[in-house]
C-alpha cells in the first residue's frame, strides 16, 4: 500500500517528500500541511465548543455546522441511518443550537428525540443513528460538572 502511494504520490524512498519510513515503527507524514479556505477567501473562526466522537475531537465553529453524510458537512457522518444533510449545531458565542434539518430517521438528543432547536449544554450527548457525539466547552471532555 505504502508503494502505490508514493507511486502516486511521485515520492522517492531514498528521497521522501510525503511519506517517510521511521524504522522499527512504520511510516510517517512528512510533507506541508495548509488549511484551505472556504469559497470567498474568509477563514472561518473556530468557537470554544466541540465534539468528542470516541476519542477525536472536532471542533466547532461559529455559525452554522452542519452534520450529515454530504462531503461539504462539516461533521461527516458515516452511518446509513444519518442522512446527507441531517441536523446542523449553531454556534453564537457562548452559546449553541442543535436543529434536526428535517432528516428520515431524526437526531436524538440525550436519548429523547429532538422536533425542534434545542440548546446544548456540555455533556450533552448527540445521536444520530449508530454514531454518538458528545458536545464539549473547552478542552475535550470537559463536562457540565467539570464546568461547575
């Protein structure tokens, strides 16, 4: 695998530019990582929430994120019970919404499914088929009692 990928990468072994060998380990990224930015040029500003799906964390930002299994979601679903535009969190400052976009098979929120916005506070667990994300403020699983 490693070889089809630096023969696509055009990347030399003795040479790397993308993917170097770290002996008795494997293999690393060794290349410039950059952040595209979205059409119109603006960076968009990154909030004080998250979402904690495992052990990832993915942050937020403000306005809209929209969570479902289109490319262009911000939160990129896998499951096929999640539909391609399924619920989107809004972001305002210090605080936060959570909208069903009027998906087939519902999000649920804390276990009771959601019909309409919805606040979010830390801790709060997002369900949307079989995938689970935790909302977080602060660092990653930083909870409504860890906040006091």
């Amino acid at each position: 695998m490693v070889v089809e990928l630096r023969r696509v990468l055009e990347d030399e072994p003795r040479e790397p530019v993308f993917v170097r060998t770290v002996r008795r380990f494997g293999y690393a990224f060794s290349g410039t990582v950059r952040e595209d930015l979205p059409p119109g040029g603006n960076a968009r500003r990154v909030s004080i929430f998250s979402l904690l799906r495992g052990t990832r964390e993915q942050p937020l930002y403000e306005g809209e994120n929209r969570l479902g299994r289109e490319p262009e979601a911000h939160v990129r679903l896998m499951s096929d019970k999640a539909s391609r535009r399924h619920a989107r969190i809004l972001v305002d400052g210090s605080s936060a919404v959570l909208e069903d976009l009027d998906s087939k098979n519902g999000t649920r929120l804390n276990g009771t499914g959601i019909r309409s916005a919805v606040r979010l506070e830390p801790g709060d667990r997002i369900e949307i088929g079989r995938e689970v994300l935790v909302f977080c403020r602060g660092p990653a699983g930083t909870t409504r009692s860890d906040l006091g």
